[in-house]
C-alpha cells in the first residue's frame, strides 16, 4: 500500500473565512482521499511561524465538523490575541496544535530523525514550495514529491494579479521544477503551459493530466422565474471581466425598456485589484434592479440559482480550470463563455464561445437566448448536447494510475 503525506497549510489557513473556493475544493477531496487511501496518512502544516507534523485523521474529523456546522477546537493562548485572524481559524490553528504528533520552527528540525522514504509528499494547495521545504523533504528520503499546478495564469497574464504575486509565483514554480517528481495538471492546457515554462528553466517533469471532479449539485424544485436572468458565477477580479457584462447591460437599458431587460445574477466575493467595477456595483442604476450581487450562498441555494438561469456566462480573459462551467453543464444549463483553449477542451460542443473583448457580439447571444426562453422555448438551442461530466474517482484512478492507463477519462 502506498503511503502519504499530505500538506494542510491552505486547507487550515481557510477555516473561517467563507465558503470554500476552487482550489480549496480541490484540498478538501484530496483529503478525503488520501485518507481513505492510506489510513496512516501524514499532514504537514505552517501554521504562523510553527511546522506541525500530524495525522490525516485528525484533519478529517476537523474537515467533518466544519461541514457539520462545528466549531474545530478552542481558542489557545499561542492565537488568542490574533484578532485579525478569523475565531474559527484561530480555534482550528489550537486544535491542530493539540494533536500534532511535533512541531518545530523550521521544516528541516520538523523531519529531523524521520525517514520519509516511504512516503510520497502531496501539495495541491501551492503553500510551503520553496527550496528550503522541499530540500528539508528530500533530505529526510521522501523521493517522491508530487504537486498539482492549476494554472501558470501568474506569469502568462501577470496585469491580473497583485503586486508582486507573478515574481511569488514563479520563485515556488522553480522551486517545484527543481523538487518535484510529478506535476499534476488539471488539463492539457495547463500542462502546455507549464511544460513551456520549465522547459525555458531547464527542468524536466513527468505530467499527468487529469481534469478535476465536479461534484453533483442539488437545486431546490421550482417554478422557473418568469422573468431571465443570467448567472455570472466567481470572485469579482480583473481577470473575470465582468465589466464586459456591464457593457451588455448598458447597452440592454439604451435598447429595451425595463420589462424586456434579463437580470444578471453576480455571485462571488469582492477580489482584488477591480476598482471600476467594485465603483459601477455600487453606483450603477441598474444595480439593485436588473443586476444584482450575492456572495456566499449555500449550496443548494447556488445549485438552485444556477438550475433556474437561462444560461453560466463566463467571460473570462484567462482560466486556469472553469468548475462552474461543468457545475452548470451538468445540470443542462447552458453555457456562453469566452472562447479559450482550457474551455474547449473541458466543454467541447456544449458551449457557445464568444470573444471577450466583443461586447456586441456576447449583447446579441445574450438577447437571443433570453428571448427565446421568454417565449417558452426553454433556453432555445444553447443546450443540445450532452457533456460527459469528470468525477473525482475517475481523477483519483488516473492519478494514482489504479487502471494502469495513462489515459485521461471521466466516469
């Protein structure tokens, strides 16, 4: 049986501040599986300055009393007063602490007088890829290090980032391209662009692609609203362009009295970096009316908003996966989306792909398939397909290599 050890550090730095995103979904079910897989599986952890050691176990039974609704631990002197730190983190940092089986102030202490050789060194959550940790895991014999790369959107659209996050992100990418044993993408886009890149720093990496479950979403049955709307679903950021959307919308007011007017649903939080769109959201007239904002929605108050839409707009100018596309295709929603490489591997026919930059061209789709809906049509022809949707056992099958395939599937 093979053994792991599984690194937390984002998994415990997301305790209490909203509901999970993409990628914290990602740790949640490489978690699990870890876990099942190997009943003696490891975690590793920076929580502030300490390394702590501990059990899989232990963070499963965190991972179900948070899904529970439970609090995880109680509040310890060492976080006490780390006010600007959620009280749920800081409840979570106490319990991982209590049951840590060591923890120290540098990896390299944390392992000392272990044998890591039989364990294989999983990171999907991008924290602790420096050189000094990933020197101090191969130094105590853990050969193997594997880590998962959602994009390379950091160095290939650096204006859609913060300050200094590219130079970040490409000092932990050439960390990973020096350490790793296996880089695994999350599609054959992704694994392009990171081959282009390591291959310009001299590194050569075995890849494996293997598309990321999509979790079956449960929507409350109801009259459908009689009146469209849209649904744009993800955090408000630059790189998500929302303010084409805008455009469509101000455009829809100039041409169309109220009545006729579809509704835009945003949902996700306030990001980064946007100011001119956070200023439109606030100040726009037809905000409130025929565009609204929500943020953290319950699951099945998200699965039933998406169910009822006419359509998942998704403009984006750069992705690195598109969950809510496959989230949406999985219940026939349709989706209209920008027209780049990662959507037209993930979602082939079923989509209809529009120029991000063209906002005339995403305002007549848009009048179009909510016209149609209006007059009963049921979303016109924008969901004729049928999309064969990846499951996160597929995933985990093709990962851990469970058929002896190299070859990418779905269930």
């Amino acid at each position: 049986m093979s053994r792991y050890i599984f690194d937390i550090t984002r998994f415990i730095s997301r305790i209490g501040r909203g509901k999970p995103t993409g990628i914290d979904r990602v740790d949640i079910a490489y978690l699990a599986e870890l876990s099942r897989r190997d009943p003696n599986c490891l975690t590793v952890a920076k929580i502030g300055t300490d390394f702590v050691l501990g059990r899989a176990a232990d963070a499963v039974n965190a991972l179900n009393a948070l899904q529970d609704g439970r609090s995880v631990g109680r509040l310890g002197l060492q976080d006490f007063y780390r006010l600007k730190l959620p009280k749920e983190q800081r409840r979570a940092r106490q319990f991982f602490r209590f049951h840590a089986i060591c923890s120290s102030k540098s990896p390299q202490m944390l392992f000392e007088g272990r044998s890591l050789s039989d364990l294989e060194y999983v990171n999907v959550g991008h924290s602790n890829l420096s050189d000094a940790f990933l020197s101090a895991i191969r130094a105590a014999g853990c050969s193997k290090i594997t880590v998962m790369i959602h994009d390379m959107i950091p160095l290939d659209f650096p204006q859609f980032t913060g300050a200094g996050i590219s130079e970040q992100f490409e000092a932990r990418m050439k960390s990973v391209a020096q350490f790793a044993h296996r880089i695994i993408c999350n599609s054959a886009d992704t694994e392009a662009r990171v081959q282009h890149y390591f291959t310009q720093w001299g590194a050569s990496v075995d890849t494996v692609v293997a598309h990321l479950g999509v979790e079956p979403l449960s929507s409350i049955l109801s009259l459908r609203n009689p009146q469209p709307y849209f649904v744009c679903l993800g955090t408000i950021e630059p790189r998500k362009n929302h303010a084409l959307l805008f455009d469509v919308w101000d455009k829809f007011a100039l041409d169309h009295g109220p009545d006729e007017i579809p509704e835009l649903r945003i949902i996700g939080r306030r990001g980064w970096n946007n100011e001119t769109v956070f200023k439109y959201l606030d100040t726009a007239p037809l905000v409130g009316t025929k565009i609204k904002e929500q943020s953290d929605l319950n699951d099945t108050d998200l699965a039933t908003q998406i169910n009822h839409c006419v359509a998942l707009v998704f403009p984006s100018f750069a992705e690195g996966y598109g969950l809510p596309a496959l989230e949406a295709a999985q219940m026939n929603v349709p989706v209209i989306c920008s027209d780049l490489p990662v959507f037209r591997e993930l979602l082939g026919e079923y989509a209809t792909f529009l120029d991000p930059n063209d906002a005339d061209a995403w305002a007549e789709t848009l009048r179009t398939v909510a016209e149609k809906t209006k007059k009963g049509t049921d979303r016109g022809d924008f969901a004729n397909h049928v999309l064969d949707v990846p499951r996160w056992e597929s995933h985990f099958c093709h990962v851990f290599d469970d058929t002896g395939t190299q070859q990418a599937f779905h269930e």
